[in-house]
C-alpha cells in the first residue's frame, strides 16, 4: 500500500511540472498586468513542483539539506496513511491470534461450543487480511473439531477447503501437510463406512509417502543436509501413522492378514525412528499382539505383549493399564484364568488412577469373563 502510495504521489508531481497552465478569461476587464502576474505565479508553482521532483530523483542538482527536508515532509503525508493501515493490519493479527489462542484452550477444556465460535471469529479475520496460512491452520483446526465431535460431513468438507486453500497456493500435493490431511479424509471415509474412498486415500497416502522418500534416499550423503534429515525422519513417521491408521481400519473389517502386515510395517518404522522404549512402539507392539491373538496365533501374540508390559514397567508408560489389559486378554485367550485375573485386577487399578473410564469398564467385564469361565470349568 505505501509503495502504490508512493507512485501515485510521484505521478501527481509529473502530471503538475508537465501540463501546461491555462488563465480562462474572466467576465470583467483583465489587465495584462493582471493576467502576466497569474501566469508568472502559475509558472512559479510549475517551476517549484519542477524543482522538488528534480530534487527527489537526483543529487547532483543543489539544495541537499533542503531537498532533505521537503523529502521528509511529503515522506509524512504520504505515509501516515500507511502506517495506520499497518496498525490496523496488525491490530487484526493479534486479534486473530487471541481467538485461536483462545479456540485451542477451549479445546483442551472440553469447551468445544466456545472453541467453534472463536474459530469462525478467527477465519473470518483471516479472510479478511488475507492470510493465507492463517486460513489454512484454521480450517484445519475447525476440521479437527468437527472430527472430535462426530460432524463426519462436516469435517470432511473443512479438510478439502483447507487443502484447496494449499494447493491454489503451490503447495505440493505430496507435502507432508497434505498428506496427513488426505489421511484424516481416508480416517473419516472408513468411518463412514466408504470403502473405496477409504482404501483410495489409504493407497495415495502410503505410496506418495514412499516415493517420497525413495526420491529423499537416492541423494547424496553430502545433498543431505540437517533440514533434509528432519523432513526425511517426520516423513517417515507419518508414513508409520498412515499404516497404523489403515491397520486398525482393517482390524475392524477383520481383514487379519492385511491389518498385521500393516502394523509390522508402522511398528519397524517406529522402532527405528522412535527406538524400543518410545511410547508409540510399546502401544504398535500391543495392537500388533491383538492382531495375531485373533488370528489365533496365541503364542506368538503373548511374547510380543508381554516384551511390551516388560518395557512399559521399567519407562513408566502412561498406558501401562491398556498394555495390561491386552496381556490379559490374551492369557484368557490361552485358558490361564489365574495369571488373566492377575493382570486385568493390576490393570483396573491403574486404569481407576488414571481415571480412564473407557479402560475401567473393559477391565471388569474381562474380570466379568474370567469368573464365567472359571464357574464353567468348576461344574465340568
């Protein structure tokens, strides 16, 4: 704006210097005295114009503490006009980034009804100034709100708006940001029940991600620098989340085969990315265990769990009562009621702790489970 400013002032200042000055006549009597003083303080004005445009484009030509001086005066008129949009333009940032302050703390408090008005407050300003990263990231969070609220449909056209908005704006389609948003899509598609649509998310995600890499893994050692090395290490790990996304969207169409390739897959990744003792191997270590326990691979399944309980005791895992729980599940599975009972009392325990409901009422009806069959083994 001030630059625009600046060329229409300039162009003023040509328009005066080269037009010539016309004296219309008047209905009275005009001496020619009169008429040559008119011309002569027209002139003078053209010739001042003249001179304050010669001494803005050069400093050759006299005057520097002068030209100084009136280059000062017009600098203030033109741009105070600026400055004050500026401090409105940035009056509306900072508003806008209270709201999703704001919307992100409502969030976390569970306030989703006051987090969704101050989304829509704050993508309103950020249409308004412009911003296009702004729009972007919240889109992306009224998206993720919807999703956390069951608003399927809705979230799915907020995913594709917020993904429109980046790729008009020459983001790559196989930039990581958009393939996690594909992602979210194929998440929403399976919950849905869309099968194709899911499976095809699913596929455009996983193959983009690994020729993504395939592409990152052909350079040079020394074409790698560190900035390199983190888009190759996050770009692995949301490769890892696609499969282990798809897994459990397999696992809940009991596709088995297909759903343990899938979390063998995200579990080397994430083992190799994250290490042995990060919280995500132990959880992809217990998923990959349920798996095999419903294939009936029993055994195969307990020594992958029970390595992840090992682990989790001596880390301290925030979900040591779930690993517990898929421990003893499957020990109930093998027909060791005891040790079943043991785990899923330790698991209740640590699950009441934690205050996780959810996990609360799986550990009394597997308690529930045990007693049966124990009942059932007593009059046998």
């Amino acid at each position: 704006m001030a630059a625009c400013s600046v060329r229409w002032a300039l162009n003023r200042f040509r328009c005066l210097a080269g037009s010539p000055i016309r004296i219309s006549a008047g209905l009275g009597s005009v001496t020619s005295q009169h008429v040559a003083g008119k011309q002569l303080a027209c002139w003078e004005k053209v010739s001042r114009h003249e001179s304050v445009w010669r001494n803005v484009l050069s400093v050759e030509r006299g005057g520097r503490r002068r030209r100084r001086l009136l280059w000062a005066a017009v600098a203030l008129s033109l741009f105070r006009g600026s400055d004050d949009e500026h401090d409105e333009a940035q009056r509306r940032e900072d508003e806008m980034l209270l709201l999703l302050k704001k919307a992100k703390l409502s969030i976390h408090r569970g306030q989703l009804p006051a987090a969704s008005i101050f989304l829509h407050q704050a993508v309103t300003l950020a249409h308004q100034t412009h911003n296009h990263q702004a729009i972007v990231y919240t889109y992306s969070l009224m998206a993720n709100l919807a999703y956390i609220q069951g608003q399927l449909d809705h979230a799915e056209k907020l995913f594709k708006a917020a993904m429109s908005f980046m790729l008009s704006g020459g983001t790559p389609e196989d930039d990581n940001a958009v393939i996690e948003m594909s992602l979210k899509l194929a998440t929403i598609y399976a919950e849905q029940n869309k099968v194709e649509l899911a499976e095809h998310g699913f596929r455009f995600c996983t193959e983009s991600l690994e020729a993504k890499l395939e592409k990152q893994n052909a350079l040079p050692a020394e074409e790698k620098p560190d900035e390199q090395e983190a888009l190759r290490k996050d770009t692995r790990l949301l490769l890892g989340l696609c499969f282990d996304s798809r897994a459990r969207y397999r696992a809940s169409n009991l596709h088995l085969n297909l759903a343990a390739q899938d979390y063998q897959k995200a579990l080397n990744i994430c083992r190799q990315e994250q290490g042995d003792t990060h919280p995500q191997t132990l959880v992809l270590m217990s998923d990959l265990a349920t798996v095999l326990d419903l294939q009936g691979r029993h055994d195969d399944a307990l020594v992958l769990v029970q390595q992840a309980v090992d682990v989790s005791r001596s880390a301290g895992h925030p979900d040591q009562h779930v690993l517990l729980g898929n421990l003893a599940g499957i020990l109930l599975h093998k027909g060791q009621l005891d040790d079943s009972a043991r785990f899923y009392q330790e698991a209740l325990v640590l699950a009441q702790q934690a205050g996780d409901q959810e996990a609360i009422d799986q550990m009394q009806e597997g308690l529930k489970e045990v007693k049966k069959r124990r009942d059932k083994a007593t009059q046998d």
